[in-house]
C-alpha cells in the first residue's frame, strides 16, 4: 500500500485558502451590488458635477 503524500496535501490546502482570500479582496474591491440600491429595492440615482442636489444645473453651467 502507498503512503499518504502529506506535503501534497498541505500544498493542496494552501493554495485553496489563498485562491479564497483572493477572491474575497477581489469581490471587495468591486463593491457589492447592494450598496447602489436604496433601502426600497429602487437604484440610487447617479449624481454628476453639473446637477445640484435640487436637480436644476449649476448656474455657472448655462450655455
């Protein structure tokens, strides 16, 4: 009968729980989809620099 390879398997393990960290910092990263929806379900509306929080333009950005 063979002998168990336990360096194989420690190998195993080790490259499995740094491919889970990884993909733990890489979704972190990313943000999860929850954080751009409201507290309804409904999404966030996107804000820019030329709108003011009253949704009329900036007034230095008349034509």
């Amino acid at each position: 009968m063979a002998t168990p390879n336990y360096s194989y398997e420690k190998r195993q393990k080790e490259l499995a729980k740094k491919r889970k960290k990884e993909d733990k910092l890489k979704r972190k990263g990313e943000g999860r989809p929850d954080d751009e929806l409201t507290e309804d379900g409904a999404p966030k509306p996107e804000t820019t620099g030329d709108v003011q929080q009253s949704g009329m333009p900036a007034a230095d950005s008349a034509p």
